[in-house]
C-alpha cells in the first residue's frame, strides 16, 4: 500500500509557507491601547456646512489645543470627526419656550500611516459648562431693552461666538477622554488645575 501522507508533506510545506508569506506581506500594525500616541492632526467635517459655518474651524482649533496638552511624543494620530448636528439657540425662542445650543458628532482615530481605524465613539455637548448663568441672563435681558432692534443682532452674535466657543472646548474635552481613557484624562486635568493656581 502506498502512503500518501508522505506525498502529500511537500505540498502541504509549500502552502502554509505561501500563505505565512503572504501575511508578513498584508498585515499591519493594529494600534494598542497601551501605546503612547499624541494628536498630529484633526478632520472635521459636516453635511450642511450652512449650519456649521465657522464652527468647524473654532473646534478643530480646540482639539488640537486641548489634544497638546496630551504630550507630543509616541506614534501619531488623527481624530476624524463627522458632525451630525450643530445647534444654536435663538434667544427670543429661549424666552418663550425654552432652547439649547448643543453638538453632536462620531468621532474616529485613525492611524494616518496604515489608514486604520483605532476606535470610534460619538461625542454629544451643549454650551453648559464655561459659560457663566449670569453673562447669559444679562445679555438676554439687554434684549428687551426698548432703545432698539440692533441691541437683539448684538446679542444673538455674542450669544453665537460665546456658544461655539464653549461648544468646541466641551466637545474636545469629551473626545479626548475617550481617546485616552479616564485615567489619562483625569491626570492632563489635574496638571492643568495645578498649573492654573500656579498663576
């Protein structure tokens, strides 16, 4: 009887050596969770571009400038964020009925090397925090000041700045934490508390 189990040894080498080669070839490097990584780069972009006209640019600005609080040193990163809405507040409507400025987006990491995708997370903010009660109260109630109309263009465009401002700095704060996880997050922001009393 003749063995086939030795005919079959050569064949069978050469096959799982093809295919050993060939995943030296095509795999990459999956990003780890323990890897130290820094922010080179961020995409913002947003379906209706009327809506998020200038807001863009102002939150781009805030991630990279929160995201180097973060260090500069290991592997690259870019954060590629898609908004799916971007809201802002009509004063007059918040006095009758009530009203929020506020942001939604998905958020992905990706390696600008390889082009993979880390992770990816949605992020949802409003205005809260950074705005004072108090600033907000008064230029809402300069509105209702009967010298004139322009008092209420006024107020709507501070309103506007004031909001995307602290709509970009809530946003990035968010999504760098869940970039980095809690712990790096929590330890950026004691470091930055530790250096604002410093002051």
């Amino acid at each position: 009887m003749k063995n086939t189990k030795s005919h079959h040894l050569p064949r069978l080498a050469a096959l799982l050596g093809a295919l050993l080669l060939g995943a030296c070839a095509t795999t990459t490097r999956a990003p780890s969770a323990n890897e130290q990584t820094h922010v080179a780069a961020v995409e913002v972009s947003h379906p209706d571009r009327a809506s998020a006209a200038g807001f863009a640019d102002t939150l781009r600005e805030a991630v990279l400038r929160e995201g180097a609080l973060y260090g500069n040193a290991g592997r690259p990163i870019t954060l590629r964020i898609a908004l799916t809405r971007v809201h802002f507040k009509n004063p007059v409507q918040t006095l009758v009925m009530g009203d929020n400025n506020y942001v939604y987006g998905q958020v992905a990491v990706i390696d600008p090397v390889t082009g993979q995708q880390s992770s990816a997370f949605t992020v949802k903010v409003d205005d809260r925090r950074g705005v004072t009660a108090g600033s907000v109260a008064m230029k809402v109630l300069g509105m209702a000041d009967p010298v004139g109309v322009m008092n209420v263009v006024n107020t709507v465009t501070i309103n506007r700045s004031t909001a995307a401002a602290a709509m970009s700095e809530n946003f990035a704060t968010a999504a760098l934490r869940k970039t980095y996880g809690d712990v790096r997050a929590n330890a950026v922001a004691a470091e930055r508390k530790a250096q604002a009393k410093a002051h």
